[in-house]
C-alpha cells in the first residue's frame, strides 16, 4: 500500500536537462512572438520613423567628421543606426522584464517558477529568450536599412550578433533589476521617462561624443558612464567587425553586475500580492 | 461549546502506513503580506494516495498556502516538505515532485495543445522525443487527441483544465495540487474533472490536495482541513471532522466551525 513513498536521493539535474530547458524557453518565446505581430511592427516602426524622418532632417544640422569606425565620411542615416539597433533592444529588455515582474505574464511566470531548474537558471533563460526576440527585431531592422543606405560589410552582419546577444542580456537584465527594486516604475510610462529616454539621449546613439563634449563637459562625463552608450559603441564597431574592448569590458562587466543583482532581488509576489485575496494594499 | 458524540468513525478507504514519508506536509507555516497576516500556525499532511479537500472560502489563504507549496513566495515561518523534501532547502527535488493546477488558467492561448504540453515538459528537462510520445499519451487520457494541434483559445473551459490536468502530471509527479479547479465549469465538465482525479488517487497513488469551497465536492472517504482566515480549524477524515462537529453533514460542519469563529470579533 504505502510502496511508494520511500523518499528518493537527491539526483541533482544533468546538462541535458538544463538544456532541454532552456531550448524550450527560447523556442516558446519565439513561438509567442510570432504570435504577436502588432509587437513586431511596433518593436520595428519605431526605430524607422527616427530612421526615415529624424535623421533626414537631421543630416544637413549635423556633419559627423571620420571617426572609428568608420573610415570615409558617412550620412548621419549611417551613423544613428546602431544606436537605433541598440533601441530596440533597450525597448524590449524593458517591455519583456516587465511584465515578468508585474502581473500581465504572471500566469507563464507560475508555469515557469514551478520547474524544479533552479530559479536563476530560469531567469537566465528567460533573458535569453527576450533577447533572442530583440535579435529577431534588429535583423528585420538591418534588412529595411539597408533599403535605405547603411550598408555595412556582409561580414559585419555576423560580427554584430555576439555584441547583440550581450547587449541585449545586459539591458534584459537592467530592465528586470529595476522592475524588481523601483515600485514607481510599474508602468510602462514610468520607464519611458526615468529610464529609456535618459539613457538613449545621455548616450552616443545620437551623437558622436566628442561633440557632446564641445557643448557640455559634464554631459559629456554621464554619457561616457552610461552603460548604454558602450553597448551602442560596441554594436557600431562589431557591424564594422572590429571590437571596442572598453564597450566589451564595460558591458559584460554590466551585464553580470546586473544580471546577479537582478536574479537575487527577483520576487514574484511583488506581481501576485497585490492580486491577493482581500484587496490588500501593496 | 460544541458537544462532540463519540461516534465511532467509519473507514470508507483503507489508510497510508502512518509512518510512511507524507506526501506533502505543512508544518507551523505563517504567512504576512505587510501588516495583513493571511496564514497562521498551518500545519496538516497529506498523505500518498490520498485525497484531501482543504474547504475554505475565497480569501480564507488557500492561494497564499498554494504559493508557498510551488516556491512562488519564499516561506516566512515554518516548513514545508513534499515526500520529505524540504521545498526551501532542496526545491529542485521537492518540485520534481510536484504537478500543480493553478485557479487562473496558465496556458499559453495562442499556442496548440501540443506546444503547450512540449513547453511544460522542456521546463522539466524532459527530451523532445519523450515529451512527444507522453504529450500524445496524455491527450488521448483526456480525449484530446484530435484537437491536438488547435489553438488552445479554441477550447471549452472545461477542456482547458483537462489540458491543464493532462500537463500537470506530465512529468509524473507523485503529488498533485489543485487550486478550485472547477470554479466556472458547467456541472457535466466538474464531474468529468472530479473523477479523473479520483481515478489518480486510486490507480496511479498520487496524493492529492484539492482547494476548494464547494462542498459538494468532498466525499466520505477523503481527508478534509478546513481552513478559515488563516488558520486551520479542523483537520482528519471527513466523517470524524463532520461527527466532531456535531454536524450531519460537511455543510453544517463547515458553518458551525467558522460561525464560531467569526463572532469574538477577530483578534491580531
């Protein structure tokens, strides 16, 4: 009667298993955003009207002197595209973290927690796949901008995509640290002011920063401290298939620093408590 | 207060080796949202093959006791332990244990069938090629078969919760919760629910902890805890908790236990 109830050793868990695991996430979070194609156009229409009407109008304001890596002078289409790669990415670390920390995903968030993997391989997965989605976002843009001129080397569409993944792991994981410390930032509204607009203007995504400097010193100084900055360096020299070591360091040093302080804070009753029984304040 | 006859309690299923590990066991587990305290001192087991109701009404804590048991929120006080694997210190074998039917439905709507059940078992480090074959197994147990491959938006409420059953004991868990799963289903898809987890509990030996506040649900045979703001206010087999009560059936017992705790005026 009571046969089965001897209580087994612990197995621990093989590579396979973790594996497994992980090509799954990945391959669900593709399969959902295939899905969701008002995401992808948005994800897409975005980064396009900065593209077609900002730099247009921008190019005859703004003359951009060779720089590395560039090595002849370039339209300033040319020059905002990475930082316009580096957007999307940043759109869609925060968008993904979100709604793993607040209530909209909470019900695959529950699927998800209750694998027997250990949580911070889990979320490490889950990042992952945001960021496989953001890949998926920033080749469809590289395909339509190319229509329009930014025509890197075909080598450059290879060399781009490790600094796309560790770009992408890096503000995937900033955007679940601040969704799990700052309870202000909710909402989407919130994040677009306090977050994404600061970093994406503090940063050389718009402007070579050594212009930045002629006009402000000290705006200078935050924009070279803004991790997004090095992940928008280290995108524009890896699409020319050249390495930028210091955006390199800073990013994977960021990422790390992010992604530990990111999986250590994570609390999924932060998303639920609030839709407990009984009306509770939070 | 209550005047408990001492009748003697009819045994309707033969009961676990009492010494036997417990499927799941709660042991002096609180728990505090801020200022509001939502469990109190709960301590029951549930033993392997078994059936075990915890009756409750809506924000009596029987959500907050199923985040606590699935590790979605860390314990605060207490322990808990599935076959004797403590889910704070050894999480991973204590889940491997574990298949759980949350209230709100999880599935992904726009996926099919199949792709949700492929999803589930990736989680659990199932292969690609085992998770298939079990996917097919299980659709067929629940009559699914030949919807495999539709959008699960399509499906019946009723099938939704099949679907979610079937993926719940996908990687063969020995240890079932459900979280009133039949809230909002027509009478003929509770019945088919109640039981195919029955037949679980009597064919394959899974324990099961069913959270629910629909009496009609609990039958003789099962283990019954009834959960009240909180706190356990009774706990055993259904009929002795019914006798002690001085009640004839769960419904009256359910009332005259809570009723008698409502009236002091709630204290903390």
């Amino acid at each position: 009667m009571s046969s089965i109830t001897t209580r087994e050793a612990p197995r621990g868990f093989s590579l396979q298993e973790y594996m497994t695991c992980l090509t799954g996430i990945v391959w669900r979070e593709g399969l959902r955003f295939l899905h969701q194609r008002e995401r992808f156009v948005s994800a897409l229409v975005r980064p396009l009207v900065w593209l077609f009407i900002f730099a247009a109008g921008f190019r005859q304001v703004l003359g951009i002197s060779i720089i590395p890596p560039y090595e002849t002078y370039i339209l300033y289409e040319v020059f905002i595209a990475p930082g316009l790669m580096a957007m999307i990415q940043l759109f869609n670390g925060m968008q993904s973290s979100l709604s793993m920390v607040y209530d909209r995903e909470m019900g695959n968030m529950r699927t998800l927690l209750v694998s027997p993997l250990p949580r911070g391989f889990l979320l490490f997965c889950k990042l992952l796949a945001g960021t496989a989605v953001s890949l998926l976002q920033v080749y469809a843009f590289l395909i339509i901008a190319w229509f329009w001129d930014i025509t890197p080397p075909p080598i450059g569409y290879l060399t781009v995509l490790p600094a796309l993944i560790l770009s992408g792991l890096m503000l995937g994981s900033l955007g679940m640290l601040i969704s799990s410390g700052i309870k202000q930032l909710e909402n989407f509204a919130g994040v677009m002011n306090f977050v994404i607009f600061p970093m994406f203007f503090a940063s050389s995504a718009l402007y070579p920063l050594w212009r930045v400097r002629e006009g402000s010193p000290y705006l200078y100084y935050i924009c070279q401290a803004n991790p997004f900055t090095h992940a928008v360096e280290l995108i524009r020299f890896a699409l020319y298939g050249q390495i930028n070591w210091i955006s390199l360091a800073v990013v994977g040093a960021c990422t790390i620093v992010f992604m530990t302080a990111a999986i250590f804070a994570y609390d999924p009753s932060r998303g639920l408590a609030r839709r407990g029984p009984a009306g509770g304040e939070g | 207060m209550t005047s408990p006859a001492p009748v003697p309690e009819p045994r309707q299923t033969p009961r676990p080796d009492p010494a036997a590990v417990p499927a799941l066991s709660i042991d002096g587990v609180s728990h505090a949202y801020g200022q509001r305290r939502a469990l109190t001192d709960v301590s029951f087991n549930v033993q392997p093959a078994s059936f075990t109701a915890l009756l409750g009404l809506n924000g009596a804590g029987k959500s907050t006791l199923f985040s606590l048991i699935t590790r979605l929120f860390g314990i605060q006080t207490g322990r808990i332990g599935i076959f004797g694997h403590d889910i704070s210190k050894s999480p991973g074998e204590a889940l491997r244990l574990l298949g759980v039917v949350f209230q709100p439905r999880t599935l992904d709507l726009d996926l099919s069938l199949t792709q949700n059940l492929l999803y589930h078992a990736a989680l659990h480090g199932i292969i690609r090629r085992e998770a298939a074959a079990r996917s097919a197994e299980l659709l067929a147990r629940i009559g699914l078969s030949e919807r495999a491959g539709s959008k699960v938006r399509d499906l019946s409420g009723g099938q939704m919760r099949r679907l979610e059953i079937a993926r719940a004991l996908l990687h063969r868990p020995r240890l079932l919760l459900l979280d009133e799963p039949t809230v909002g289903l027509d009478v003929k898809a509770r019945a088919d629910i109640i039981s195919h987890v029955r037949q679980l509990v009597t064919e394959q030996g899974i324990g099961v902890l069913w959270a629910t506040h629909l009496f009609d649900e609990i039958m003789p045979g099962d283990d019954l805890v009834v959960l009240h703001q909180g706190k356990v206010l009774a706990q055993g087999p259904m009929n002795r908790v019914v006798t002690e009560a001085g009640a004839q059936d769960v419904n009256t017992a359910f009332m005259r236990l809570t009723g008698a705790q409502v009236m002091p005026g709630g204290g903390a």
